[in-house]
C-alpha cells in the first residue's frame, strides 16, 4: 500500500507543477505558417530548374522527345 501512496504522491505533484505552468510553447499556427511557406518555395525552386532543363533541351539540334 505504501507504494501507491508514493506513486500517488508523486503523479499528483506533478500533475499540480503542470497545471502551474502556463508557458507551454509556441502554438502550432506559426509552425504551419512556416512549413507552408517552405513548401512553397520548394515548389518554385522546383518548377524553375524544370523550366530550365525544358529550354535547355529544346535548345539542342534535333532533338526529338523520348
């Protein structure tokens, strides 16, 4: 019996220290704002290097598409 009062004990300190402490991090809000953005940017970086790669090849004499 004396090792549940302890575990009590100890789960309802902690749980007491959590409900005290009301910084708990950053929402997620900025961090979707973020990866959205990055995603974004990938998907330019993307589309230019394949707009690239596409004249590139069109530039080359008689070229014919596989």
């Amino acid at each position: 019996m004396r090792l549940y009062t302890h575990l009590y004990a100890a789960v309802s300190s902690r749980l007491a220290e959590l409900r005290r402490d009301t910084e708990r991090g950053d929402s997620p809000v900025p961090t979707a704002v973020i990866i959205f953005g990055l995603v974004a940017v990938a998907m330019a970086v993307t589309a230019a290097a394949l707009l690239k790669a596409n004249n590139w090849m069109n530039a080359i004499p008689d070229n014919t598409k596989p």
